[in-house]
C-alpha cells in the first residue's frame, strides 16, 4: 500500500526549488490530489489536465480564493467568494470571449513582427553592455528588462518608470504564490498600489484620445461600452503582471539550461532555427507559470477523484508537462520532438496564453543574440543561482553567468 503524500510538501521550500520528484509521485500515486483536509485539490496528468481546461462549466476561472501557507506548513484558503470579479483570466464564458476580443487582435503574430526589430535593438543593446562586464547577474541585466519594456510599449504606456511597473507586476504573482503568511498575503492585497493608479490615470488619457495600441483598443472597448473602465483598467494589470514576470521566467530558464549544457549551446550556434524548438523544450521543462487555479460551482469528478463544489483545484502545469505518459523521456530536452508546442506552459482550451507569440518571440531574438555573441555561457561558479519562492512562478531571482566572447 502507498502512504498518504504528505500534504505540507506541496508548499515545502525544497519541494519548490526542486519539485520534478513530488510530481512524479503525483502521477504515479494521485493524479488528481487533495492536499489532505483542505479542500485545495492539484491535477498533475497532461490528460487530466487538459480535460480540466476543457470542462469550463466544473471548473470555473472565477477566482474565488487565494492561497497562504498557514502555520501547519499547509496550504489554506483566504475566500472572498465572487468578490473578486470576473474579467478576462478570471471570466468564465460568456464574458471571457468579450474581453478576450478587446485585447487579441493586438496580440496576433502579425502585429508582433512589428515590434522585432524594437526587441532586437534591446537585446543587441543589453547584451554588449552585459559582454563587457563578462560576469553578469542575467537576470538584472537583460532577463527582468526585456519583457516589462515590450509589454509596456506594447500597451502604449506613456513615460513609464520600469522599476515601479516591475514591482507591481510581481506583488500581483506574490499574492497567487501560496507561500505567504496570511498576515503577508493580507498587508500585500491591502498595500496601496500607486501604480494601479497611474495605470488608471493612463487610461483616463487614452479615453479621451485612444491610439492604435493595447491601451487604445481598451479604451475603446469602454467607450463602446463593451465594458467598464475598472475591467479594462483590471485587464491592462493583468497584461503587466501576465507578460512580464512570465517571459522574464521563460529566458531565465533557458539561460540556465544553457549554461549546464555547453554541448547544446554549440549545437543551436551551429543551428540558430532550431532555438524556438529549444524555447518550447525550456517551456515545457520549466513551466514559467507551474500553476493556475479554477474553482467548483458544484460537485463534480476528474479521473477517479470526487471533487465536491467549493473546492480549489490547481493545474500543475509543470507537472503535466513533465508526464511521461505524454512525453518520451520527459526530463530531457529533445529538440527532435514530433510537435515541439504539444506542451501545456501556455495553457490549453479558451484561456490559452494570448501573449505567447510575444513570449516566443522574445525569447527567440534574446536567446539568439546571446548564442550569437558569446562562445560560451556558464554559471558563475562563486555565486548559485537562486529560484524564487513560489508556487506560481518559476523564476530565477538571481541568475548569475560568466558570458566568454573567445
Ligand atoms: C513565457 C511567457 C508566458 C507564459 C508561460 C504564460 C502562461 C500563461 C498561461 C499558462 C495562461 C493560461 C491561464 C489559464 O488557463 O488560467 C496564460 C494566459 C494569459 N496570458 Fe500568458 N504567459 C506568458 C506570456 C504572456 C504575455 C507576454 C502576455 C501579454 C502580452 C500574457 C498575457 C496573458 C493573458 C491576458 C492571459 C489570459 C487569457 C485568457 O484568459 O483568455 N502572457 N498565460
């Protein structure tokens, strides 16, 4: 008989550094688990996984809760009911689709080929800056800026200040980590946020005069009354913290993964159209987002488990993109992969990632100048990388590399 998994390792620090073995013990033992006595369930199979996404009305993205690790070591559940509204990531249809169509048609391939050359000056830019300090932290450097730069842009905010909009994009994942005090995750939901309030002055402006950017097509989302300004003013901070700290995620990653492996790194030199292969491999290895998080109108099952209304279920999106059963080898990168975008780092289903072709491509043009530009990336052996404690992302907090040029 196997043992009951333990329920305070989901939120174990070293579980979260490292927790590929956890959700091996997952599929084989609990593919859909509850985290004992709490009503928090987690969904670790691709199958079941992309199932979950597909069964929208059991398993609703009506944010309903948020999770703190209480005193046990256990995850446990602040609830603010429907509170919390519903808009875009947080809407169930038939709302979603009408704030999903605000915002997508400025986020298609075509308008982001656009934005290329922009990403390449950036890129070309940090890293000569980066080569001639040799050592560098990559993620101060290049990793944190890149992404919050281009969604800013993207968005259209005029005379942004980076720093303040990255503080508040990663106060608003701190809240979803689940590794907080309850006292910390309450001083944090509660702090007043002066950027939320830039954010609403800058679509103040964009009502009057909407451009042709993100914030523009807000605005006239609102002025038609297609909704109200605190969603739109909700749906630009979910861009901000969406698309920065994830793709910051992504090329951090990637550069780690690189760093341990000098073989592949020769290897994409020699074959630069093969790193977006290698962008997906490092998405499915090292989900930027781990997790997302749906809840239960009313009684339902997955697989085998009974999961009664009220509950909290997780998706593990960097358990399921680990899953055997799915993947060949799944701990190994494997650039020869039959459909390298099989994975689930994106989503699935009506809520799939809208950022994704500016995440990829991204992490296309900063991957491949970085290769271009170097002969060899490796960490920096004084100083080990560090992860950030959360059971959202997936980030580097410090990423240290030694970047050699010959
Ligand atoms: C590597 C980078 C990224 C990763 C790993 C990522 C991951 C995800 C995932 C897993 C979802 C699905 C949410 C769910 O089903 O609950 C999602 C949705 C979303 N992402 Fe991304 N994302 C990334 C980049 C971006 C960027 C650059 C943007 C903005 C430009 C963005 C904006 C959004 C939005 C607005 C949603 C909600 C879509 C909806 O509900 O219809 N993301 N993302």
């Amino acid at each position: 008989m196997t043992q009951e998994i333990p329920g305070t390792l989901l939120l174990d620090p070293q579980v979260i550094d490292d927790p590929y073995p956890f959700y091996r013990r997952l599929h084989a033992e609990a593919p859909v688990w509850e985290v004992p006595g709490t009503g928090v369930f987690t969904v670790s199979t691709f199958e079941l996984v992309a199932e979950a996404v597909g069964r929208v009305g059991d398993f609703s993205s009506n944010m309903t809760s948020l999770l703190y690790r209480d005193d046990a070591g256990l995850p446990a559940r602040f609830s603010f009911g429907d509170a919390g509204g519903q808009v875009l990531a947080t809407a169930d249809p038939p709302l979603h689709a009408i704030h999903r169509g605000a915002v997508f048609p400025e986020l298609v391939a075509k308008r982001m080929r656009e934005l290329e050359p922009v990403i390449i000056d950036l890129a070309d830019g940090l890293v000569t800056t980066a080569l001639n300090d040799g050592t560098v932290e990559f993620m101060a450097a290049i990793g944190n800026i890149v992404p919050m730069t281009m969604i800013s842009r993207l968005t259209g905010f005029r005379d942004s200040n980076l720093d303040d909009l990255w503080n508040s994009a990663v106060n608003g994942t701190r809240m979803l980590g689940s590794t907080l005090s309850f006292d910390e995750l309450i001083e944090i939901a509660t702090s007043g946020d002066t950027v939320r309030a830039w954010i609403t002055d800058q679509l103040s402006a964009a009502l009057k005069d909407p451009g042709e950017d993100l914030l523009g097509a807000v605005a006239r989302s609102v002025i038609d009354d297609v909704m109200s300004e605190q969603e739109g003013m909700i749906i630009l901070t979910t861009l901000l913290s969406a698309g920065g700290e994830t793709t910051t995620s992504l090329l951090g990653n990637a550069v780690r993964i690189l760093a341990d492996n000098p073989e592949l790194q020769e290897h994409l030199r020699q074959n630069p159209d093969q790193i977006p292969t290698f962008a997906e491999e490092a998405l499915r290895l090292e989900s930027p987002f781990r997790y997302l998080m749906r809840s239960v109108p009313k009684d339902t099952t997955l697989g085998s488990a009974a999961i009664p209304a009220g509950s909290t279920v997780l998706l593990l999106w960097g358990a399921a993109n680990r899953d055997a059963a799915e993947f060949e080898r799944p701990d190994e990168i494997d650039l020869g992969r039959r459909i390298p975008r099989r994975h689930v780092a994106f989503g699935r289903g009506i809520h799939t990632c809208v950022g994704a072709p500016l995440a990829r491509l991204e992490a296309r043009i900063v991957l491949g100048v970085l290769l271009q530009r170097t002969t060899n990336i490796t960490l920096e052996p004084q100083h080990r990388p560090s992860w950030v404690t959360s059971l959202l992302v997936r980030r580097h907090h410090e990423l240290p590399v030694r970047l050699q040029v010959h």
